[in-house]
C-alpha cells in the first residue's frame, strides 16, 4: 500500500469545531474510504470533530453509510459540562452539510441499543466516558450490535489520568490480546479492533493495518503523524486570519465610534 496515494492527502476537515480527534481526522477519513460501511455508530459526539470527519468520507468516497449520532449533549465530568449551544451548533452543522447520510439519537447509550439489530453496525465508535468501567459496559452491551467484519474504535487509549479516573488505556491492553487490532501511535492514540478473524482478501487497507509487516507499519506510523502536524499547522493558520479579520472588524468600528462621538461634540458646540 502506497501512504501517498491514500485519500486523506487531499482531505481537509470541512468543519472546524475543537476536539482532540484532530490528530486521528486523517485515518477515520481513510478508514470510511477503505471499510465502505453501511452503519456508523458514535457514541459520544459532543461539538462532532469525528463524526464530521465520518460524513465527510462518506460524502466524498460515495460510501452508502448512514452515520448515527448518540449523545445526551449533557457533557460529563471528564469532558466538561455540556450547554445547549453545542448540541444546537452540532445540529445545525449536521443539518446544513450531512442531513441526507447521518441521524441523530439524543439520549444516554443505553437507550438507544435497541434501535439497532444485532450484527448491524460496521463501525462503531466508543468515545463516552472514560473510566475503565463505563468502556467495558459500553463495548460488553454493544458488542453483539457490531457485525462481523466490522471495527469499533476506542478513542484516548494511551491516555494516562488518574485524577480523572481515566481506565481506557487498561481496558484496551487487556482487550487487544488475542484479538486482531491496530493502533494510532499518537499523543491520545486510538485502537482500532477487527471482530473476527478473517480479513476481508482484497482489503489491502485492513491487510497493512491488522497484518502488516514491521516496516509497513512504521510507514503508516509516519504518514499519519505527518497528516497531523499539517492539520495542526492548517488549523492554527485558519486561526490566525480569523483573529486578523477580528481586529480589522474591530478597528473600523473604533474608528466608527470616534468619528460619532467627534460629531456629536461638535455638534453641541455649534448649537
Ligand atoms: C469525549 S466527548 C466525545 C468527543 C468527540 N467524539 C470528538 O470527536 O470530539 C464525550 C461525550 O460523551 C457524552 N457521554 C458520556 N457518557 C454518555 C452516556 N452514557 N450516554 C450519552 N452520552 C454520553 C458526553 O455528553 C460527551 O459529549
């Protein structure tokens, strides 16, 4: 597999919203390219930075996915607390670029198991809370929803925070054992889990990520930690004209305000 023909060097996110994904936009976006699934699963949404990425694949790659949004848009302790201007600006962002391919189910997990079969889901998307207790409850109840063949993702496995309890790394070193998986070798990092056991023959995508060999491995490695730092170098870039279109705003109505107050007081002095 060629990293330089994959379609994420030509990807850049459509909608900006802060999240802690941005280092993995690149893989998720290959990932829907390369998987082609018919039903994503999120759970744990909050402003959407992976879920767009998700629709944006689905969009460009013409993949027949619809992708699902489970959230409360309460936030948690961990991710902070959560005001109804994230779920209305999610919503509209949803509304305006991917209302045709994504749905959303505004409710805790566990309520919104039973609206999908069993063996329905080809990727799910474990990004909810972040105790080693509340991932194993979220993979155990939605394992059996997953099909075969399918991938879920745990976001932050190589997160180490013991003030905030957070337990996804330990699930995912006990988990990963005997099962075939891949991980993104970043600062929060990713893993990547395969059910089943037999990959797809003419998957060269999933073949170089669950098998491949040493060297492919460390170029993958290289190619998204490169699509990083150019997302990163993108998004401070778009910052810093945006903070410079704020002063200009800024200025002109400074500018406006002195010339109003110059006239009012000639004004008085007039009459
Ligand atoms: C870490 S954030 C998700 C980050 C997101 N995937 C991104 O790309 O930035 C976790 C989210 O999970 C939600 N959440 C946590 N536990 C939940 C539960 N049991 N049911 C529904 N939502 C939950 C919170 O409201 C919060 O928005």
């Amino acid at each position: 597999m060629k990293c330089l023909q994959l379609p994420s060097i030509h990807f850049y996110p459509l909608i900006h919203v802060h999240s802690t994904w941005l280092e993995n936009y690149a893989f998720g976006y290959d990932l829907i390219h390369f998987l082609r699934p018919k039903t994503v699963v999120e759970l744990g949404v909050f402003w959407g930075g992976s879920f767009f990425v998700f629709c944006q694949a689905v969009k460009a790659s013409g993949s027949p996915t619809i992708c699902h949004a489970v959230d409360t848009w309460e936030g948690d302790s961990q991710a902070g607390k959560l005001d109804e201007s994230t779920f209305l600006e999610f919503q509209k962002n949803r509304e305006t670029h991917f209302a045709d391919i994504s749905q959303v189910k505004r409710m805790r997990f566990e309520q919104a198991l039973d609206s999908f079969p069993d063996e329905s889901i080809d990727l799910l998307h474990i990004d909810g809370f972040h105790t080693y207790e509340a991932v194993k409850h979220d993979y155990e109840t939605w394992l059996p929803k997953v099909a075969k063949g399918g991938i879920i993702l745990f976001h932050d496995v190589k997160v180490v925070n013991e003030e905030q309890n957070f337990g996804v790394k330990r699930f995912w070193e006990e988990l990963k054992k005997d099962k075939l998986h891949f991980e993104m070798n970043n600062q929060f990092g990713l893993g990547v889990l395969y059910k089943g056991t037999a990959l797809p023959p003419e998957n060269e995508f999933l073949r170089t990520i669950f098998q491949g060999t040493p060297e492919e491995l460390e170029e993958i490695d290289q190619y998204y930690l490169f699509m990083k730092e150019r997302l990163i170098s993108r998004a401070y870039i778009q910052m810093y004209y945006r903070s410079e279109e704020k002063v200009k705003q800024l200025e002109a109505r400074l500018l406006d305000l002195e010339t109003k107050i110059r006239n009012k007081e000639w004004n008085k002095k007039a009459s």
